[in-house]
C-alpha cells in the first residue's frame, strides 16, 4: 500500500467513524408527530466558563434569555419571551397541558432568585413578561418572595411546584460551606409554601415520575462521609417522607432522572468535577445503578471526545432532547477550558442508542441549555390527563386520618393519637436545631383544649387534621407519653383522606376498617386553628416551675449543685437548672438537653451521662421519670402513676417536702408534653 | 476486495486506538492533585478540580499552596480555597495571608475582593478589623461590596456600624444593597439604618433594606414598610415591603396588605395577598 492509499483509507476510517457518532442532515424526529410536541423552550446564556464543580454553588455569569422556537427545527421560529441583560435563569420546566412555563429568574446581577410562571397563550410576540418599573406583564405571575434563591423549579400533580431554594437564614450544608439547597414546593397560586426533604443537604435535578413522585440526587452527609444519593420523595408528604433509592460515587452522577414511555428510568449522568455538568445519558438497570448508554460517550470525567450532553430530557423512542457540546480536539472539560477551548452548548435530539444526533438550535455566540419540549395542546386535549387539584369543590378545609392501630401498639400501652404540628423556622426560630429535629405545637380542637383523640376499643381511629401542614402522629399512653411515633411528616390537601392498617405494626390485623367503632363514629376534631395550638417555650412554660421548685437554695440552684458531689476529676458536680443565659440558650436548658461527660484528671472521658432529657422521647427521658406522672388519659384499671418512672413510691421533688418544692399533676404533664414536643427552647413567634 | 475491507477495518482500530492514547493522555487530573495547585500552570478549572478531590481526601503538603489561592482572582478558586482551608482549622495563617493582600493597593481589584471574599468564608473573628477597614477606604467599589458580604458572613458583633455607616454613605448603590443584606446577619445591627435605607435613590438598595428589616423582624419597622408598600415607585420593593411585613407578623399591618392585594404593581398584590394569609 502506497502512502496516498494509506492516507485515503485512514480518512475513510475516521469518516466512517464520525458518521457512526456523528450528526444527520435527517429532520431531527422532533419534528414528526410521534413525539407529540410542537416547539421547545430553553434557556441561553453566556458560554459557562471554568464550572469546574457542581458543587462549587457559583452563579452563572450575567445575561440570559429565556426562548420558544416553533417548530423545534433549524429555521423554526424565535420567539425571545424574557431578556435579561444582567439577570440570569437558572431552570425550567413546561406544565403537563403545555400551556404554562414556569422558571427561576433574577433580574439583576444583585438580586434573588424567583420562580415566575408564564401563560403561552398570552405571550404574543414576547414582550412585555419583566417591565421596568419592576412588575410584571399580564402573562407572567411571580410565585415566590423574599430574599431567597428559588431556582429549578418542576411541576408536580395538581399544578403545584416544587423547586429548589438557598436562604440566607437557611440550615448551613453539612459541610459547611454555605446554605444548604433544599427542597420546597409551592401552590399554583403561591400559597403554601413549604419544605420537602429533609437533613442538611444539597438536592439536584428534581423531576417528576408519572407516579406523582419526585426523584433527584441528594448530596448529604452518611456515616460521616460525604455521600450523593438518589432519592425518591412524596411531594404530597413533608420533609422526611424520602427513600433513598441508590448511593452513587463521584462518577456518573444522574442527574434529571426520568421514565420514558416504556417506564425505564433515565438521567443525565455527569461527574461532580470538571465537566460543565455534562456528561451522558444513562440507564438505570435492575440494581438500581446507573449505567452510561450512549456509544462514544462516557460517564464520568475522563476525555470524551466525541462531546457531552446534559439536561436530557426522553422523548420516546429512545430518543432524549439534550443540550450538547463538542470540542474540536478536546475533551469539554476543565483542562480545555484553562486552555482557551470553551464548548458551546445547543439543543439537539440525540439517539441513546445509536449517538446519532439532530441538531435543532445553535447559536455559536451563546450556550443554550434546559430546554424542555411544550406539547401540542391538540394532542393534549385528546390523550393527556392533566391532574386535577382535590381540593376544588370541597367546603371542609381538613384532611382525615383514620386507621387501625396494630396489637403491638395496644399491647405498649396505646390508648389515644396526638398531633404535633410542626413549626416552621419562621414561625419558632431556631427550634429545628436546638431542641432536636422534630419540634411543634400539638394540634388541638376548635375549643382549642382537646389534644387527644381516643383509640377505639377495637384500636381504630378517625382524626380531622389540619390540611397543608406538616404533621406528626404519635400513639401515646396513659399518661401522655409517647408509645410509638410516626417517623414521617405527613400532611395532605383540604378534604384529602389518609387510611393505614395495623398502623405501626406488621401484625396485619388492621384488615376492616370500614366496619370499625371508630367508622361509625364522628372523626374526633384536631383541626384547630394555628394560634389554638399548643406550643411551648422553655422560657416561658417550663423554667417559671424549674426557678419555684428546682433551682431553690439546697437543691438545683448554681450554688448548691456545684457541692452536691465530686466526679472523677475532683470537681463539685451537680444539676444546676437556674436562669442565666448559656451561649444561644440558659443555663438550665442545656444542663438537661446536652450529654454530661466526666473526664479524669488527663481530660479524657470516662463516663458519658445520657441527657436528663430526650427532645420527643418521655419515657426515656430522666427528667420525667425522676418526676413520675400521673394517670391523664383512660385512667380506670391504669397504674396511678406511670410504671416507666424510677419509683412508684416517692416522687420527686414531692420527696423533698423539706424545700417546698412541689409539683402539681398539672405541671407534670405540661413538663412530659415540653419533652414530647421536641423539648424546643424557643416558642411560636419568639425571638431568636 | 477482501485485502482492501481487511486494510481498512485495521486502519479503523489503529485510529481509535491512536484516539485513545491521546485520550488517555488527556485525562483529568491523574496524580497527586497537590500538583496541580499552581496558579502559575494551571487555570481555575484544574484549580478547582484539584481542591475538590482534596476535599475528600485532604493532604496537608496542600495547606501552603492553598493559602496562595486565598486572593486567586478567579473568586470560585478563592472561595474553595478559603473553605478548604477553614475546614482544616487553618485559620491564623489564612487570615493573615489573606488580609495583606487585601491591603495591598498594588494588587489587582480582583485579588483584593477575593482576599476579602475569602476572608468572609474563613469565617474568623481576626478578618473582622481588616474587612471594615476594606469596606471604609479601599477605592474600588468590588472590594467594598465583598468586605461587606464578608462581615455579614462573619456573623459577629463588631460590623453593624461599619456596614451602616457605607449603607448610609457609599457612593455605589451595589455597595450599599450589599450592606443593607449584611446588616440583617449582623448580630448588633441597629434597625435605624436600614430604615433610612428604605428611602434610597436606588430601588435594590431599598428593597434589599425591606427584606433585611422582615428577616430580623423589626416591630418599629411597620409603619415604614406600609408606607413604601403604599407608595414606593418601584414594584420590586413594593413587594418586597409586603413581605416583610408578613415576616414580621405585627397585626397593624393586615389592613395595609389587604389594600395592596387591590393595588396597580401586579407583583406587589401577589406579594402582599400571600403575606396577609400569614394573619388568617
């Protein structure tokens, strides 16, 4: 072979080579009407420049447009529906009837995140949406305020939104190296707003699965490490209400994950470093791991030659909407970025199967990204079933709990549900990280003095709750403490009904509630208005009876409790439970909320004192049964004071009749309900 | 024929094999990323990319060579150096290095408000003294703006009347928005400034100061916010008025919020309709 053959077949080579990953002059399958959309919209922007992190929780850089193109094919047209000149977009997403664009947008440089919604039907030539005195055209509504940053926003089943926020007072990331990015959602109208997952996290990419439930990637802290997870979450649920699906590494990330018309379950899988957030597109198999799929393209941050695609979205027939970058030479990645080579995103259809690709907009000058496909509402009006929120057309505004309690529950000794509510940090500052994580007020009735529903004697209840809260339920026993407790935050929509059976229990005697007690009875009313609920502040409710009976002269007070006796290292030791402040709480609160360590005379531990009070755990906690408690709830046959306590006989300080310090049942259960509503140290409204 | 079909399916292999040498050649930060800490060789990607796989398996022969990345004018790089290095406990050595080239007038404007950028993130009490003196003469707006950020960040007394005086002061009204935002994280702010803020030339500066006086729930804001909610020309801090006023919860408000559900700002009726549903 002579050396112009040599060189003619190695063309041919890389030719052949380049059509089996390459491009189509084919019309992009967009276009047919299989694929049921009619135009897409996306999002352009400046060229990302050195992302070399997801997680470096940057801004991208200012200026960017939000834009339709209709037919979504090279030569569709442009319409430019918002323009920013120093704001920026940072995610988008389509309703299910094509109708309404909902996205996170700043304005300027220097201003917050917020999610606004837009009508497609009021748009006309795209003017208009963002207006200079700071308002908002007729097609456009704002979802959300205040100084946050709402970004990533995903419609869920009923019209509502979930997105993505960092708040300025938010929890701080387990890493901390900044606000952690939770999970929220929000009505179509604005209203109730709340948070969704859970812990001190960052979340990713949520999506929405046709079963109505919310899978994103969770980047948190487990055993210690710094770990991603895949999560499932019940958007219908509060913060809790979340399975992890899968833990993954830190290659091939997925990002986005969605089902395709076949029910398979794909993302776009990107490495956490060094990629722009792109990678490829990837399947999950049968073990719950994701696996790249597309020829040519690999996960993780090794060189990828033939380019990157992220924020893929499936459009059936194996087929995926994706933004995608290709660097003549390079990698697209951070080293060819450090060298000048920066990629230049535009929207293409890409074949998972094959990697063959139609592009359908670029513009060189710009990244487009995001882009989602809006339907056309012909097709929709014939095949889509658009959710309907449950509420419309309901007069009660509750929600209903009803069940049967198992026989592992009746046999600790359950004989009544009660409620907690859980205070948001607005409404009790700093309560969430002081007094353990599941702090709220209990729910009462309309009278605002029933805290307690009654179990049946067959171990069936019926409760009305509030609707569009975060609840917690607890069984409880005779005298008010908890026996088993709802791990979950649940919550649900006005007349929305929840039913479970053998609650609590695997025993699967809950079969028939229909025919139960409680069926046949009125639900018991819990659904009191917010301010009847009964909160608690340490303050307020518990130190007054600590300062009368405790913290008096000989017993509790700082003087007496440090000579009551000497630990290991020779230093008076005591319980000392006076009101003096102690760093961001008093002295009192953390002397029975934080563990008691003695150290020998090296400093090293050599007992470790479990807290003389367990945030929602009475039963385990000292304090309580130090004190004892009497009978409160269904006390006929029951022990007169709770067989949990240290001693039936003497009760604590009544033993100690010497110093006058008393305590009255009253004040017994009102310290036992302190403990089970998460020992909080701030009440509703007060201060931090 | 069959020669042929042979030649070319092994110059096919050859160039993917050729292909994937260069690839390998080219992979991302293979080795010590240590290595990769020089600012000289490397740009903020790789930087950025070495610090992160740091972060998870941390080596000390990085603390040095991350000090001098605490004023990179790449303010990502700076801000995951600062973070790497607070997370180490390297705080002494860190803030000094980065205070003197905060201080430094010979440096570029982006390495001294990267300097102060990361002097916010190392979250130290000894970045406090610098940061004002930043803030109240450094003649670049850029660096004024980060030292502000960077006090409030520091959540610690001692800011407020620095950050009061520039909001007050400050002839660049990103300056003076960055204030009003660092007031609100400043335990011994005093809400007087913000309210004077309130009546700024600049709607961010004012709607930045609405927002700080509801996240700290100043009672003898109320009156104030009303009247901006009433009359501000700006729909952004109108709405921004409302919510703060729904955050503070006082109940004089309510009357106020009902009127603004009827008003001409679109986005302050939405802002204000959501805030009185805080009163129901």
């Amino acid at each position: 072979m002579n050396r112009e053959q040599t060189i003619k077949s190695f063309i041919m080579a890389i030719l052949t080579a380049m059509l089996v990953v390459g491009c189509s002059d084919d019309p992009p399958p967009g276009l047919t009407p299989s694929f049921g959309f009619s135009s897409i919209a996306f999002v352009q922007r400046a060229h990302e420049r050195n992302a070399g992190s997801l997680l470096n929780l940057s801004s991208p850089s200012p200026g960017a447009s939000l834009l339709l193109l209709e037919p979504a094919a090279p030569g569709g047209k442009l319409t430019r529906l918002v323009d920013l000149a120093d704001g920026s977009i940072d995610g988008l997403d389509v309703s299910p009837d094509g109708k309404t664009l909902v996205f996170g947008v700043r304005i300027g440089m220097y201003d917050r995140y917020h999610i606004v919604e837009m009508d497609l039907d009021k748009i006309g030539d795209g003017s208009g949406c963002l207006q200079d005195d700071g308002d908002l055209g007729d097609q456009c509504r704002r979802l959300t305020f205040g100084p946050f940053d709402d970004t990533n926003p995903h419609y869920l089943p009923g019209g509502s939104i979930a997105f993505t926020r960092v708040s300025p007072d938010g929890p701080v990331d387990f890493q901390g190296r900044g606000r952690s990015k939770v999970l929220m959602a929000v009505q179509a109208d604005g209203s109730d707003i709340r948070r969704l997952d859970y812990g001190p996290g960052h979340v990713f990419g949520p999506r929405m699965f046709p079963d109505g439930s919310l899978n994103l990637v969770n980047w948190t802290k487990k055993h210690g490490k710094a770990t991603f997870m895949t999560m499932s979450i019940d958007p219908t649920q509060y913060h809790g209400a979340s399975i992890i699906t899968s833990e993954i590494g830190q290659q091939g990330l997925p990002l986005g994950i969605s089902r395709d018309e076949l029910n398979r379950t794909f993302a776009s899988c990107v490495a956490p470093v060094g990629t722009f957030s792109a990678g490829t597109i990837c399947q999950q198999n049968q073990d719950g791991v994701f696996k790249g799929v597309v020829p040519g393209l690999p996960t993780g941050a090794s060189c990828s030659p033939e380019g990157r695609v992220k924020d893929a979205i499936p459009i059936g027939e194996n087929k995926f909407l994706v933004s995608y970058a290709k660097v003549e030479g390079g990698c697209v990645g951070v080293l060819d970025d450090d060298k000048g080579m920066t990629p230049d995103f535009g929207i293409a259809v890409l074949d998972a199967r094959t990697a063959k690709r139609w592009p359908v907009y670029n513009n060189p000058d710009y990244d487009e990204v995001q882009a989602v496909a809006i339907m056309a509402h012909e097709l929709l009006d014939r095949d889509v079933d658009f959710p309907q929120r449950p509420e419309l057309g309901c007069d009660r505004n509750t929600m209903r709990i009803e069940g049967l309690v198992g026989k592992e529950a009746i046999s600790n000794g359950a004989v009544g549900i009660r409620v907690l509510q859980g205070l948001s940090a607005a409404l009790a500052p700093f309560a969430m990280t002081l007094g353990g994580s599941d702090v709220g007020a209990f729910c009462a009735g309309q009278d605002g003095t029933e805290t307690v529903a009654p179990i049946m004697a067959d171990g069936s209840f019926s409760v009305n709750l509030p609707s569009h809260v975060p609840l917690q339920i607890e069984l409880i026993d005779n005298y008010g403490a908890s026996v088993m407790r709802d791990p979950i935050w649940r919550g649900g929509p006005q007349c929305s009904e929840r039913r479970c059976s053998a609650c609590h229990s695997n025993d699967g005697s809950g079969a028939g509630f229909d025919n139960s007690l409680a069926a046949r009875a009125e639900p018991f009313d819990l659904a009191g208005q917010l301010e009847q609920q009964r909160d608690f502040d340490f303050r307020r409710d518990i130190q007054p009876i600590l300062s009368r009976s405790c913290a008096v002269s000989g017993c509790h007070d700082a003087e007496t409790a440090s000579g009551i006796y000497v630990d290991l290292s020779g230093n008076p030791r005591g319980l000392d439970l006076h009101d003096e402040p102690s760093g961001i709480t008093s002295v009192a609160y953390s002397n029975l909320l934080f563990v008691d360590s003695i150290r020998d005379s090296h400093g090293r531990v050599v007992q470790t004192m479990r807290p003389y009070v367990v945030p929602g755990r009475a039963r385990d906690s000292r304090l309580i049964q130090k004190l004892g408690v009497p009978c409160r709830y269904s006390c006929n046959g029951a022990p007169t004071w709770a067989p949990w306590g240290f001693d039936q006989e003497h009760h604590h300080p009544d033993d100690k009749a010497e110093f006058h310090g008393e305590l009255t049942d009253e004040e017994r259960w009102l310290l036992l309900d302190w403990v089970e509503a998460g020992a909080p140290f701030h009440g509703r409204g007060a201060k931090p | 024929m069959m020669f042929f079909r042979a030649r070319f399916l092994v110059m096919t292999l050859l160039a993917i094999i050729l292909c994937s040498f260069r690839v390998s050649a080219q992979d991302v930060l293979n080795g010590d990323p240590v290595n990769f800490l020089d600012q000289d060789r490397y740009g903020p990607g790789t930087l950025i990319a070495a610090m992160e796989i740091l972060a998870s398996d941390y080596s000390t022969e990085a603390t040095e060579p991350l000090r001098a990345l605490l004023a990179h004018p790449d303010e990502d790089v700076a801000r995951m150096a600062a973070w790497l290095l607070r997370s180490r406990g390297d705080y002494a050595n860190s803030v000094s290095a980065a205070a003197e080239q905060l201080a430094n007038q010979d440096n570029s404007i982006e390495v001294r408000s990267n300097a102060a950028l990361s002097l916010g993130v190392l979250r130290s009490a000894a970045g406090m003294a610098p940061l004002i003196t930043a803030l109240n003469g450094d003649p670049a707006y850029l660096v004024r703006l980060r030292a502000a950020e960077a006090i409030g960040k520091l959540h610690r007394i001692g800011g407020a009347q620095a950050l009061s005086s520039a909001l007050a002061g400050d002839e660049s009204h990103s300056v003076r928005t960055a204030c009003a935002r660092a007031l609100a994280s400043a335990p011994d702010v005093d809400p007087s400034s913000l309210l004077l803020a309130l009546s700024d030339s600049e709607s961010g500066v004012r709607r930045e100061s609405a927002w700080s006086l509801g996240r700290i729930k100043a009672l003898d804001a109320v009156g104030n916010l009303v009247g901006v909610l009433q009359n501000d020309p700006d729909c952004q801090v109108r709405s921004a008025a409302a919510w703060a006023l729904g955050e503070i919860g006082d109940p004089i408000a309510k009357q106020a919020l009902d009127a603004a559900k009827n008003g001409s700002c679109a986005v302050a009726a939405q802002a204000a309709a959501i805030a009185a549903m805080k009163f129901h």
